[in-house]
C-alpha cells in the first residue's frame, strides 16, 4: 500500500488520482470515478468531488493508496 501525504485538510478525489500518478489527468480520473471503478473507504464512490481525508483508503485498479 502506497501513503500520500496531503498538506490541507482534504483533497477532492479527482485531484488526488492525479497527485498520486493513478491517472494521467483530470480528464480520465473523471471517467474513471463516474465509471465505478474507483473505492473509497471499501465502497464504490462515483462521486468526483469527495472529500477524502487523512486516514482514508483509495482503491483504483488493484492500487490501494492510504492518504495521510
């Protein structure tokens, strides 16, 4: 597992795909969390804008990233 540090409170799940090289750019993050293929927490989340926090998990293509 992979940990990427976040300096702010949060950031926007779009955004942190891109950070942490899981996507190439905004674009495709984007189709990729509308498309389902994206976990937060365990759960499915098609929501690109999420807030994700320190201490949440990102699962995206067998990836699992722990944001800190």
């Amino acid at each position: 597992m992979e940990k990427i540090k976040i300096e702010t409170e949060y950031i926007k799940l779009e955004a942190l795909l891109k950070y942490a090289a899981l996507c190439s750019s905004g674009g495709e993050a984007k189709q990729e969390i509308i498309g389902g293929k994206v976990k937060v927490n365990g759960e499915v989340c098609t929501m690109r804008g999420k807030k994700i926090r320190p201490g949440d998990e990102i699962e995206y293509l067998g990836k699992t990233v722990s944001v800190g």
